[in-house]
C-alpha cells in the first residue's frame, strides 16, 4: 500500500548542495523532506569525493615522507626503517572519517527537523514523485521542489567500467596499491589520484587528449605539476587516445598516430563527470533544458513554477561549494527572502602536488588587453614556504588588476598548501578590493600568504623581497 505525504519543500539528493538546503529551511522554519538513495548522507563529495580523496591524498603524503627519510641520505636531517603500507587499513581510516561526517550531516537535519526519506524517487510530474523505499511506496506532493541529484563520472563506451575499468569512487576503495596503475585522463580527478599512487608506490602512467595536463589552466600554473611528475617518474601520453582494454593492457593511440600498448593492473578513468538526470523522471517535470543540464536563472528557478535546481545539476562550475551556496540562497528564497545567486567569482583548487588555486579571471581572459595589470611572486622568496620545503617547486602567486582603478580582477596560485589560501582569494574578489587593500592589510609573518601581499605590492611596483 501506498503511504501518502505532502510538506512545503521536496528536496532530492542529500550532497553538499542539498543538505544544505535542507538544512537552511529547517532552520528557517519551512517543512522539509530530504529523499536520497545513496549509503550516506553528504552525496559524492563527502562519501566518494572530495573528502575521501583528500584523506587518501593525505594519506599518500604521509606515506611519501617516510619513504624519503628511508632513502639512503634520509631528509631533513630524519632517517626512517622502509616503510610499508597496508592499503585495506588506510581505507577503514578514510571510511571512518566519512562515517563520522555522515553522522553529522545527520545530526543537522534532525536538529532543523527535516524528514529523511532513504529510498529511490520517480516523478510523474513537476511536485509528485513516488519514492520506493525499503518498507515500501512513498508518495511525495510537494509546493516546493528542488533538485540537487549531482553528478556521475563520464563511462566511455570502449572502457566500460568493471573488473581493472574503475571510476575515481572505486579508486577511493582499492584493498591493495596497483603495480601499475594508467589513468585515462588528465584533469583535476585524474592527476590528483594519479600523483597519490605514485607517491604510494605505484607505477603510474598519464594519458591525455590534450597537448598538456590540466587543460583548463594556464600553462604557468600547470608546469610545476609537470614537473613533479616527471621528477617522480610518471609517464605522460599527451595528445594521446585511449582505446580498449584487454589481458592487462591498455591500447592507446599517441600523438604521431602510432598505436602502444600500455600494461596495467587498474585503469582509470577520469574523463569527466555528467549531471544525473536519467532514471527519476526529470523528463516527466516540463523544465527547461540547457544542453545536459537543467536551465536556472539567477534565483536557481527553473522554467516551471516552484521547481529550483541546484549543484552540477546546473551546469559548470561543477564544485561542492557552489551547489551548497546556491543551496542557502533557494532556502531563503522559499521562505520569502529576496537574494539572488549571482558570485563575483567561484574559486577552484586542484589538490594536485603541488596545488593549483584560480578565482576570477585568468591570463587567457585577458589576453591581448592593455588596461590590466598583472604581476607574480615566487615562493621561492617567502620564508615560511622554504621551511616547509614549499618554495623549490616552482610555486608563485598571481594577480590581475584593472590598471584604471587597481580593482582585483582575478588571482592564481600554484605551491603546496595553496588551497587554504583560496578563501582569501575569494573574498578580496566578493569585496571589489583593490590592489592596495591587499597592499594596505598587515599578512602574518611567516605565512604562505605573504605571497599574495608581496605580489600585490609588486603591481603597484614597490614590492619588498624580490
């Protein structure tokens, strides 16, 4: 039989952009139900994501430190036994953390008194779904719906996923270091779980249509990636094609047209991530379509009354933290506020070795202008990034500004630990600072940040060490 409910807020897909949204009607008073299909709460970033991948990446980081000091001339003065890894511990490490943030998630809802459904759902129509649980059939009206379904890695037809074909989720999940390990793709995902196994002691091998890693970012940023990974022995196979894959091996088609053969105990594949939008009736809602992603406005409104989409749902940037924004501004929409979701810039972090941090505009969004400013510092003269050994890998801080008015226009870095500089990017960006409010505002010493005062104090031509 049937059971029957109604509430004033459907929300569908509990990850970074739905909690959150739930989480803010409950707190603004609204009657809320949460639907999700998944193990946990938190959707991909935080149960196959980015916080697992981050705790892997750590993991492999630790791992790397001890195998230096191992090494004959040790490092830093330490010396260590070799080490050894036990790849199934690491995992039962990393999905106790994911278990612990699962428990909080859940925590917060029933504190904002939201009702959580776990179970599948299907819409008929715009504000009705049936969500097939496990004791049974769920129908769910609703004034207010929104979607935050997320995204899926990108399957290609000729390496279909299963067996030694894996996607980043089962990456996250291996009981064992691969031998060797090909990774077909090079961006963010790819080089971020490339370069941990690498550092865990796998051979790794890198193939890329493009004519270079992380084709999205300029080259300047890119290169010290590059260069870690030759230093670290990783094959690259740039303008390069994947094709099948059999008897453990990969066939690829390098840039001169000539076929290889690449042996591999796991292939991955990270060409990408596509918006969920099959198999819970969105064709059945009458909204509008922008390509593959659901058409929003700056409210997060789609084209039917009452229906508001938001995360990778929504297209580009498909980030954690703008669907968890774009979250907020739904709730409050709902619950009569005026807002609007209209940032000033998204900043994005590829926790690459080293990092790579870009908000705003970058240097091929001004190219060929004469009215912008740019200027760079290295890590190498920022005293804090030597102690850490954070300033002989090529890193730098970057700023663009209006040559007019000095107005920020967008900032870049790559370094390692950069991305705990990105928030501070951002907000100088939000705010419309100028270069001397950088300038002006006294950094900590010694810090990282002090990266992005001298860089600044070099566009307006007096900065201090360099």
């Amino acid at each position: 039989m049937t059971q029957n409910l109604k509430t004033k807020v459907l929300i569908i897909g509990a990850g970074t952009g739905g909690y959150v949204a739930g989480i803010r009607c409950g707190q603004l008073g609204l009657e809320t139900v949460l639907v999700d299909a998944s193990a946990g709460l938190g959707g991909t970033c935080l149960n196959v994501g980015c916080i697992p991948s981050k705790a892997i990446i750590h993991a492999a980081g630790k791992y790397e430190t001890v195998a230096k000091a191992a090494s004959d001339a040790g490092t830093l003065g330490i010396t260590a036994s070799a080490p050894a890894i036990d790849l199934k511990k690491t995992v039962e490490w990393k999905d106790g953390i994911v278990k612990k943030l699962n428990g909080g998630v859940s925590a917060l809802l029933k504190k904002a008194k939201v009702k959580v459904i776990k179970g599948w759902a299907t819409f008929s129509d715009a504000k009705t779904c049936i969500v097939a649980t496990e004791d049974g059939d769920i129908r769910i009206t609703a004034e207010h719906v929104i979607l935050a379904t997320g995204s899926e890695p990108v399957e290609l037809p000729f390496l279909p996923f299963g067996g030694d074909v894996i996607s980043s989720t089962e990456a996250l999940n291996l009981p064992e270091v691969p031998k060797k390990l090909v990774v077909v793709g090079g961006g963010y995902i790819g080089l971020e779980l490339g370069i941990a196994y690498r550092k865990l002691g796998a051979e790794v091998a890198i193939v890329e249509m493009a004519d270079r890693i992380l084709p999205l970012y300029d080259k300047a940023l890119t290169d010290p990636v590059a260069k870690w990974l030759e230093r670290h022995g990783v094959e690259l196979y740039l303008g390069a094609r994947a094709g099948g894959f059999g008897d453990g091996k990969l066939n690829v088609t390098d840039k001169d047209g000539n076929p290889l053969q690449l042996a591999a105990d796991k292939v991955l594949v990270t060409v990408g991530r596509r918006p969920r939008t099959k198999g819970w009736g969105l064709e059945n809602m009458g909204v509008a379509m922008d390509g593959p992603f659901v058409k929003i406005d700056d409210r997060c409104a789609t084209s039917m009354k009452n229906v508001w989409a938001i995360g990778d749902l929504t297209g580009e940037p498909m980030l954690a933290h703008k669907g968890s924004a774009q979250g907020e501004v739904v709730a409050e929409i709902i619950a009569g506020h005026n807002k609007r979701f209209d940032p000033t810039t998204i900043a994005a972090v590829c926790f690459t070795e080293p990092e790579i941090v870009s908000a705003g505009l970058g240097v091929s969004d001004v190219e060929g202008r004469d009215d912008v400013i740019q200027a760079v510092f290295p890590f190498a003269a920022i005293g804090r990034a030597l102690a850490i050994e954070a300033g002989e890998d090529g890193g730098f801080v970057r700023v663009i500004a209006d040559k007019n008015d000095h107005r920020l226009l967008g900032i870049q870095a790559v370094g390692q630990h950069v991305s705990e500089l990105s928030n501070s990017f951002a907000q100088m960006l939000e705010m419309g600072a100028v270069l001397e409010d950088v300038a002006g505002t006294i950094h900590v010493h010694p810090t990282l940040g002090e990266a992005f005062h001298e860089a600044s104090l070099r566009a307006l031509g007096h900065a201090i060490h360099i």
